[in-house]
C-alpha cells in the first residue's frame, strides 16, 4: 500500500446526498427515536426542532469549511487551519470516539430488528465487518450500495406514514392519552412507559439524543478528499440531505406519536414496527422490519468511511499511528485505517449496550461541532456562505446539548477525550525528549 497518496475524485453530487442519506435515516428514525420520546414525553417533537435548528447551524459551519478546505478529516482539518493544531486534535478525536461509537449503535439497532435477542451481539459483529468489507473495496462501491439502501429505506418510511394516514383516528393511540399499546410489540414491551410531565431540560436531552440522526451530513465533509468539485458540490450536498432528512424526521415522529403516544414509544425497542401494528397493519411489520435493518446497515457503511477518512488524515499529522497512513493503491481507500476501526467497534457492540453508544455518541459529535463552528466564525469574508450569527447559534446549541445528556454519557465521554489529549500530550514530550537526545549524540 501507498503510505502518503491522495484519494480520488470519484463522487458526484449524487453520490454525496446518497452517503449522507444513507448515514442520517438509519442513525435517528430506528434508534434515536425511543429514548427521546423517555426524555421529551409528548414534546418530543419540539425537541426534534431544536435539535434540527443546532444540526442546520453546524451543517452549514462543516459545508462553508469544506468549500475552503475540501480534504479528507473534515473538522480535524478545518480545527488545525483555523484554530491551531490542538483544536484540530480535539475534534479529530471527538469524532473518531463519537462516531465509533455511532457505528456500534447502528450495528446493535440492525441486529434488533434482524435477529432474536440472545443472536444480536454477534450478528452486529459480523455486520461490522461485512461493511469493513464492502469500504475496502473502494468508494464507489460505498456509493452504490448506500444508493440502493436509501431507495428501500425511503420506501418502508412512506408505508410506515402510510399505516398511520389509514389508521388515524382507528386503531392507533393518540399522542394525548397514557401512551399504552394493548399488545406486545415486536422488541416484546407490552403496553407503554409512564412517562411524566415533559420539561425543558428532558426536551434539550431529547434533542441532544436526536441530534445523533442528523449528524450524518458530516460524511459529506468528511469526504471531501474524494468529491468532486467540492466547493459546489459539498455545500449542495449537505443543504439536500439535511432537509430531505428533515422532513422524513418529522413526518416518521408525528405518526409516531399519534398511534403509540408518547409513552407507547418510550418503551419499544423497534419503535416503527410497533407503529404499523397499532395502526391495524400487522401485514406491514416483517416489511419495516427489513427497512429498519437495511437503514442501520445504510449509517453503518457511511459511518465506516467518515471515520476512515478523518483517521487517515490525523495519522498522517502524526496524532494517530502513521502506519494507518496506508492507502491501498488501486481501490484508492485508506484500508488500514479501516481494519483497526472495525475492530474495535467489533468489540464495542460485544460488551456496550444501545442507549450507551448513542449518549456517548453525541457527546463526542457535538463536542466536535463546537469546534466547527468556532473554526467557521474565523473564516474570511470571500470564504462566508453563512452569518456568524448561525455560527455562534451552534456553538452554544452545543454547549447546551452537551451538558443535557444522560449523565453517565457526559462522565464517560469526558473522561475519554481528557484521555486522548493527555495522551497527545505526552507522544510530543516523548518526541520533543528523543529530537533532543538525537541532536546531542
């Protein structure tokens, strides 16, 4: 393998929208979903637009970036051009502990609704590494089979809204009562949660978990090594994806509500799936089902090739191993890089459990767009697409949704990145103490 070349153009505007689709869909509507509606209760829909307002500031922040400095490493790029290298390191490590946990959580949500329960920990491994598989074999080929994901994906979504229109005011639970679904639903919760009075800080924790599905939009800028024109096509990229997600979001969440109640869809594990079978459609659960698992596996293979990218571009600075440098010479893919992540996030979805990876996961992601929008609001005039304002609107947004998340989240994503910049740390004292040793003898 090369240890030092560059990635190929390969991607379109097309190819772009599809990765980000494709890493966005999966990511909220089948995981994200549930644990928001605990937090939010009948709200949950306020917490999805705030958590759509923050995502929209930092889309923006990553696309004026990306037009300026279309590399692979998104923000751990843009963090060390505009900021200084520590910046740059402290985003490129968020992102790399977040996403890989993002990777676990999309592994562990397919296997939910794949398998029975005592097959799912090893079904998410070997969907790992399945997908490790199809990345080593090029972007274009990411490309192509995150196209044909997102189209079924699309698809089982629109019959999911479709149970819903028929079964208004029928079988389903409206989003006012006690949120109970007679019944078992396919995860095997009969009835609901008794979800409390809904609250400001439950609505920002259910937009900090909600803000893990818009995330996607990253492996846009993520990839801007292998865009071509990126200073067209990223910033349209983004804008498409982001609002076809949008809109799929809010849509999915109102049926949601409407046939389980809040409480009804606190307590699924397939959240969608109990959906169609509280509107009287119980022929449409194996169908969602295959969605829900396609969708997973759709974030998953996008999510392999953002963390790849931005953990190529940290070891050729040196902040992580420079052996994972390596880029395979005729798939033009950092293959290494590959190989490491989808082991550990093997392990990860061996002994983590859902809710934890998703909490974890926006903490690290959202730490990450802190330092994008920081890094946007220095940017120069014929650099600008966006008004600072929106820039210093994600910033906070972040602050504020960080320190809303599960407790535990917060304690063990702290925890690693003060890990990763003291290990950074001591590498350059290490480095600096031998130079110096060499240089005497």
């Amino acid at each position: 393998m090369s240890t030092s070349a560059p990635l190929d153009r390969r991607l379109g505007l097309g190819d772009a929208v599809v990765i980000g689709l494709a890493a966005m869909i999966g990511a909220g509507i089948f995981s994200a979903l549930a644990p928001a509606a605990a937090a939010a209760g009948s709200l949950l829909l306020v917490a999805l637009l705030v958590a759509a307002v923050v995502a929209y500031a930092n889309a923006s922040s990553s696309a004026q970036l990306a037009a300026q400095y279309p590399a692979a490493g998104g923000t751990y790029v843009y963090g060390r051009e505009r900021l200084g290298e520590w910046w740059g390191f402290a985003a490129g490590w968020c992102f790399v502990i977040g996403k890989t946990a993002s990777c676990a959580a999309m592994a562990l949500a397919f296997a939910a609704y794949a398998v029975p329960a005592a097959w799912q920990r090893p079904v998410a491994a070997l969907a790992v590494v399945a997908l490790v598989a199809v990345n080593a074999f090029g972007i274009t080929r990411t490309a192509r089979v995150a196209r044909v994901l997102v189209v079924a994906v699309v698809a089982v979504l629109l019959l999911v809204v479709a149970s819903g229109v028929a079964g208004a005011g029928g079988a389903g639970v409206g989003a006012g009562g006690s949120g109970e679904v007679g019944g078992a639903g396919a995860g095997g919760a009969a009835g609901g949660l008794a979800i409390g009075e809904p609250t400001a800080y439950g609505v920002l924790q259910a937009a900090g978990l909600l803000f893990f599905a818009f995330a996607g939009y990253a492996r846009i800028a993520t990839l801007g090594e292998e865009v071509r024109d990126p200073a067209r096509t990223i910033p349209r990229a983004v804008a498409i994806a982001f609002g076809i997600a949008l809109a799929l979001y809010a849509v999915i969440a109102a049926v949601a509500l409407g046939a389980l109640g809040p409480g009804g869809l606190a307590g699924q594990a397939d959240p969608l799936v109990a959906v169609v079978r509280a509107n009287g459609w119980d022929w449409a659960a194996p169908v969602v089902r295959v969605g829900a698992a396609l969708a997973c596996l759709g974030a998953l293979l996008a999510l392999v090739a953002g963390v790849g990218r931005t953990t190529l571009a940290m070891a050729r600075e040196g902040d992580l191993p420079r052996g994972l440098t390596a880029v395979h010479p005729r798939y033009r893919v950092p293959r290494r890089a590959e190989l490491v992540l989808g082991a550990v996030v093997v392990v990860i979805v061996l002994s983590v459990d859902l809710r934890g990876a998703i909490g974890f996961s926006s903490f690290g992601v959202l730490l990450y767009y802190f330092v994008a929008n920081l890094a946007a609001f220095t940017q120069a005039a014929d650099a600008r697409r966006y008004p600072r304002a929106l820039q210093l609107l994600g910033a906070v947004g972040c602050v504020v949704l960080v320190v809303t998340l599960p407790l535990p989240s917060v304690v063990a994503g702290a925890a690693v990145v003060a890990l990763g910049l003291l290990g950074r740390l001591l590498v350059r004292r290490w480095r600096r103490h031998r130079a110096t040793g060499a240089a005497r003898s």
